[in-house]
C-alpha cells in the first residue's frame, strides 16, 4: 500500500480514470488485466464468495502493472474495514451510505487514533506495513495514499449526497443508480441493463447529485457504466472517476460476441 497510489494521483492530476471491477476470484486474470493500464480494480466482497486470503494473492497479481486496487468491502463493519486495509489494498468502497455521519464513522474506521479514528494499530505486524519492515512510514503516509470511496444508492442517500460528500476524509462518492432503481420502483420487471432505465424519478435524482457533486472541490465524483459508450457518456457529463466493464463482463462479452460471429 506504500506504492503510490495511481488513481488518487491521477484524479489529483484532473486527469479522467478508468476503473474494472472484480468479480472473479482468481490472481491470474487480475495480473493480465493489471498489464492492460487501467487505471483501479475495484475487488468485490459485497457479492462474492471472495476471502481475505484470496485478496492476498489478487494483490500481488495486480502488481504486474500499476494499477491502484481498492475493495468493495460488504458493510460498514470496521473490523472487516480494518482487516481489508491491513491486506494493503489502495482504497476502500464502502456501500449504502445514507448520511454524513454514517460518512464519518466510515472515515474513522480507516484512521488511528491520533488521527480522529478508533483503528486497531496492528501495523507493526501487517502486509500494509511490509509485515513491519515499514513500522515509521505506514502510520506517518497511509492517510495520503488511501482512497476512500462512498457509495450513494438508495433515496435517502442521494437526498443527503451533499452533506455526504463534505465529510472531511471522503474522497469519492460513487453514484449506484441500479440499487437507486431497485429502491425507487415496486416491480423488478422495471428493470434492466444498466443505463437503460426508464424513471423518471430516478433521472431527476441522479441529475441532482451530479449537479451538486461537479461544484465541489473536495471530492470526486464516481460512476458506473456497462460498456464504453457509457463510460464515455458518464465522463462527458463531469464524472471523475468511471467503471465501464468488469472482468465477468469482459469475459462474457467477448464469448457471446466470438459464438454469435462463428455461428453466424
């Protein structure tokens, strides 16, 4: 974790960043797609089977490249947030935040003590720290190279996105409108392909956050596409911060188009 962390420079940069998360897991397919440039890896433990030690290895396979790797932790439980940032990971994504104190109580879980947190200091003996070999310079830099990302998904959430967003500590707030969709609407069958839905609430609701999130200078703004086309779309309307493609969806993208042109 005390490599430099490539999203958070680049964002710092105004530089727009390209994301990929990761549903598989397997350290072999993060290595190939660490040599592909993008820009983070957001490691999935909210909806996969995945295990601490499995992100281990997904660690030291992304290492191929430069790319920053953050997880998608399940909760807001610090003690899986304290284990996750002891793995060494670049940043966390946190779900279904719905108010600044929930914001703050996220942020306090990523910090030491003299630091406004209530953190375990495990640092002496944690991969984060180089197994201790990194004792003095862990606790003095990993509040620079963190990357700590919220993610408003729900109505109340994006009714609270602003004070959301000013909460010293938070970096990115990450829009979710599938789960903003599901919370809007009584019948699934509403739903469908990401960027494809028909609400009209949920189009005034993402506009506002946007609107709010683009006039602030203290966080960046995040968002989710399914293909390129969104991802472009999403940078055009002032998101920093984009996932366009996932490494399942890379995967079966690519079957389904090789098997439709084959079989003509």
């Amino acid at each position: 974790m005390l490599a430099p962390n490539r999203l958070k420079a680049r964002l710092k940069a105004g530089k727009p960043t390209i994301g990929c998360w990761v549903f598989l897991s397997d350290a072999d397919s993060i290595e190939l797609l660490s040599l592909c440039d993008f820009d983070a890896f957001i490691i999935d433990h909210e909806h996969i089977g995945a295990d601490l030690r499995t992100l281990v290895g997904q660690l030291r396979g992304a290492r191929a490249g430069d790319t920053a790797c953050l997880v998608r932790v399940p909760s807001h439980d610090p003690v899986y947030i304290k284990r996750v940032l002891d793995t060494g990971v670049d940043g966390l994504v946190v779900p279904t935040v719905e108010s600044a104190g929930e914001a703050r109580a996220i942020v306090a879980a990523t910090r030491y003590r003299p630091h406004g947190g209530n953190r375990g200091v495990g640092y002496p003996e944690s991969r984060a720290a180089r197994w201790g070999l990194a004792e003095a310079e862990y606790p003095a830099r990993y509040r620079e190279e963190l990357i700590i990302t919220v993610i408003v998904e729900t109505r109340r959430g994006f009714e609270n996105v602003e004070q959301i967003a000013a909460v010293e500590g938070v970096d990115i707030v990450f829009l979710g409108p599938g789960d903003l969709a599901a919370d809007l609407v009584d019948d699934f069958s509403r739903l469908g392909r990401i960027g494809s839905y028909d609400i009209p609430e949920l189009a005034r609701l993402m506009a506002e956050a946007e609107r709010i999130l683009k006039g602030r200078d203290d966080c960046w703004m995040g968002g989710l596409a399914r293909d390129a086309a969104g991802g472009r779309a999403l940078f055009d309307k002032g998101y920093h911060f984009v996932t366009p493609t996932a490494d399942a969806w890379l995967l079966a993208d690519a079957a389904k188009a090789m098997l439709k042109e084959v079989r003509g």
